[in-house]
C-alpha cells in the first residue's frame, strides 16, 4: 500500500467518525424539534452525511495538508451545508424546524468538527503516513523549500531529496540531498515511490520546465509549482488567464485605521469579558500555585513588545521561584533551535504549574496586559530580551505590531522546535494580519485548549513516553540537510544562476 493509498485510508476513517459525531449532534438538537423520532433520525443523518461528504471534496482538492486556520472557513461551510440539508429534508416532511434549533446543532457541530480534525492533526504530526516528496531545483529557492519540508513536520512531509543540478546544490548546501539532474527525474519519481513534487519557478529555461511538468504528469505524481514569492496569503492570489496560459495576480491591502480602531475594540471587550468569564478559574488557579509552595503567584516576564519597548507579561507562576537562575543549568537540554529555549519535562516546572500549562490557564493574566495595551488578543509570541538581541533585520518587522496571548505560530507550529516555522509564520501573520485571520486563529486557539483538555490525562500520566514518540516519528525527515553540520540559511547566496538548478 502507497503512502497515498494509507492516507486515502485514514480519511475514510476519519470520515466515518465524523458522521457518527455529526448524526450524534444533530440527533440531539432536532430530536426535541420533531415530533416523530424516525425523521429526526432520518434528517440527522442526511445532515451528517452531506456535511462530511462536502468536508471531504474539500479535504482531495487540496491534497497538501490544510493548516488549522485554513481548515476552519471549510468546517464552518460544511456545518451550514449540513443546517441547510437538515432544513431542507425536514421542512419536506411537514415538520420545519425551529431556528434555534439548528443554530444549537450547527455551533455543535462546527466544534465537534474541529476538535475531531485537531486529534487528527495530533495523530498525524507522528508522521506515520507522511508523504513522500521530492524538490526540482537546486538553487537559491529550492533550498529555502527543501528547509520547508524539513522544517514543518506537522504537515506530515517528508523530504526524499532534491533534483537539479550538482553545482548549485553543492553551493547552496544541498549535496546531502541530491537525487540526480532533471534529465533522470522519470527513473527518480519511480524509484523513490515519490507521492508530491514541488517545482520552483526560477532556474529552468522553459523547454525544460515543460519536460520537467511532462515527467510528473507521466509518473502521476501531484505537483505543487511554487509562486516565487513569501509570505504572501494564498486567498491573495488570483489565478488569471491570458490566451487560456495561466498567470497569478496578487491583491494589495493595507490594514485600514477603521481596522485598527475595531482591532483594539475587540481586544478592550474580549479581555474584559474573558476576566470575568474566567475570574473563578483564576481564582482557584491563583490559590493552587499560593498552596503549594507559598510563593508569589503572578510571575512578570520581562518581554519586547510594539515598537520594541519593553514590558512585563503576567503569567500564573507555574515554575520553582528560582527557575530564573536555573536556567543556566539547563541549556544543553535545550530542544529548539535559534535564540528559542524549551525543555521538556523541566524540572523546573511545579506540578501545579505543568497543569496549568497543559490547560493554558497559566496565560490568563496575560489579559490584564491587553486591557493595558501591551498586548492583544492575537499577534506574535512575546519575545525575551535575549530573543530579541538575535533577530535579523527582517524578523523585526513583528515588532510593528503588539504581541499576542495567542498568535498563527502558537496555533499552527508550537511544538515545532525549528526557529524557521517560528520565524516564518510570525512574518507570515504580520503580512497578512486581518480581523478575518485573527477570528480564525482564536477558535483555532479555543479547538486547541479543548483538545489538550480532553488529552490531558494522556500528558499528564505517560508525558515522558509520549514525547519520546512523537520524538522518534515527527522530527525525523527521510533527508534531514540539517546532518551536514550547515544551516541553508547561513550560506552565501549564489553567485549567479545557471539553467537546471
């Protein structure tokens, strides 16, 4: 069985426990409005079925793993799909059903879609059907996409290695890598059982392109040509057509002050709401960290905020009092790369606090810094001084921004050790910041507390074997460039660029 057909595998099966889930839902929200019990079951399951079976076009139409904001626009339409057929097939009846009603079922449902699809993620950034890819080009570009690939395991790839020419990719650090020239790229795609193929715009003459894209076709591989251009948002291009030859057009818009002033709204009202939604959870929280060791409750993390100013970011204190001068101690343990520091299993960490972090409770008081205007709901991570001190140039854009309790990188990559996927999503989100991405990001943030809440017993009793596995199958490429003892980014850019790189 191919990589391909597993995955294929895992949707159906993934597909059946979102129909059961969904006829759950709907079962119970249409049952009180139905007088007869066959068609609510009836209806319940025609709603589920449509839903998933649309959930699922959209899942083969982008073969590429879809992130978790991404995948939010699909669930809310299917769930609607789902209310429509659901109204559809019961007004047909006799029996229409009451608004509320389908209100109820499609937040329920929209919810129970996204945690579902959450667990899925979760099981898939262990790899076990990632698939198999190969980058055609050598150049500049295809060692930033081969450091894609290799830096994003939780979009279940793996980097086969690259194909192109053998100077450019000993000159941009991806000798290790290299399968053979473009001349030999039909052998390759059959003998490494390669299921995608990312191809880079630049470096072919365009005979050559065209016998490149005539190889995949033949081999039926899927083919992903990159654009060219970073941290521009899909939903930003257009695909256009000139005499049937496709061309991309990318929109320009600039954040409005009608967006900022609604931006910093939403942050006075979330925050303010979120501290008396939450105010009985902190309490308690307050008192289990005072109780366990008497020591202060909040810690004040010194960070750099907007503009590069520096402020205290409140948290519930979920480490030893002196885990500051502890820290020192740890850094060989140090599991990320870059200026990043994390440790797993720190032993610094109360069991109080190892609590309050698998729930994220200890962030709360982070809305006391909003309702400040250090922060935001949603932004980049709060960078230590330290961090900040080792940032290029162009990483300093996100401090053109406030920072946020929660941001794209905290939803899409936090276990993600590699600087790069912080690096990148946080320009990403900077670039692209709308109040559209950031309501996407907070339900993917409130998906991902609720998935961690129903894992916890999980993290909490075997956390040790769990991170070995995830370990052992997530951060283990089938080419890691990394082994060569060079960073791709760290090496000169090429001198010019030759045709077949």
């Amino acid at each position: 069985m191919t990589t391909l057909d597993r995955a294929a595998s895992r949707r159906r099966a993934i597909a059946a426990v979102q129909v059961i889930a969904m006829a759950g839902v709907w079962g119970l929200c249409l049952h009180p409005a139905i007088a007869s019990v066959r068609s609510a079951a009836v209806w319940s399951a025609v709603a589920a079925s449509i839903t998933t079976a649309w959930l699922m076009r959209r899942t083969r139409a982008h073969r590429i793993i879809r992130s978790s904001t991404e995948d939010i626009n699909d669930v809310v339409v299917t769930a609607l799909a789902g209310a429509a057929a659901a109204m559809v097939g019961a007004a047909s009846t006799g029996e229409p059903l009451p608004v509320p009603a389908v209100l109820l079922a499609s937040a329920a449902s929209i919810m129970i879609l996204l945690i579902v699809r959450s667990l899925a993620a979760r099981s898939r950034s262990m790899q076990r059907h990632a698939r198999r890819v190969v980058v055609i080009g050598t150049g500049e570009e295809g060692a930033e996409l081969a450091q894609l690939v290799i830096e994003h395991p939780e979009a279940a790839m793996k980097l086969v290695g690259v194909v192109g020419n053998r100077t450019m990719a000993d000159r941009n650090g991806l000798g290790p890598a290299l399968l053979g020239d473009v001349d030999r790229l039909a052998s390759i795609l059959s003998s490494a059982s390669i299921d995608m193929a990312i191809v880079t715009p630049t470096g072919f003459r365009a005979p050559q392109y065209r016998r490149i894209m005539a190889a995949i076709e033949d081999a039926r591989v899927d083919a992903y040509l990159s654009s060219g251009v970073g941290r521009i948002a899909a939903p930003r291009y257009q695909v256009s057509s000139l005499v049937h030859e496709p061309f991309l057009s990318i929109g320009w818009d600039e954040p409005s002050a009608l967006q900022q002033l609604a931006r910093r709204a939403i942050d006075i009202a979330g925050a303010g709401v979120g501290l008396l939604l939450a105010s009985p959870v902190m309490l308690v929280a307050a008192l289990a960290v005072k109780l366990y060791d008497r020591g202060p409750v909040l810690y004040r993390s010194g960070r750099i905020g907007q503009d590069r100013q520096p402020f205290g970011m409140l948290k519930f204190r979920s480490m030893r009092p002196d885990a500051d001068q502890l820290k020192n101690d740890l850094a060989q343990r140090n599991e990320r790369s870059g200026p990043l520091f994390k440790v797993s299993n720190d032993p610094r960490v109360t069991p109080v606090g190892r609590l309050l972090r698998e729930t994220s409770i200890d962030e709360l008081p982070q809305l006391i810094n909003v309702l400040r205007g250090d922060m935001s709901l949603v932004g980049p991570r709060p960078a230590l001084p330290e961090e900040h001190e080792r940032f290029d140039d162009e990483l300093m854009a996100r401090f053109g921004v406030r920072p946020g309790i929660t941001g794209l990188w905290q939803v899409e990559a936090r276990s993600n050790a590699e600087f790069g996927a912080y690096r990148r999503l946080d320009l990403h989100y900077v670039a692209n910041r709308s109040l559209l991405l950031d309501a996407q990001i907070i339900v993917a943030t409130v998906v991902q507390i609720l998935t961690s809440v129903l894992l916890l017993p999980v993290s909490l009793i075997a956390r040790r074997q769990f991170v070995d596995q995830i370990s052992d199958h997530a951060v283990a490429p089938v080419i890691d460039l990394r082994a060569a003892g060079e960073s791709i980014n760290e090496l000169p850019p090429p001198t010019s660029v030759s045709a077949g790189n």
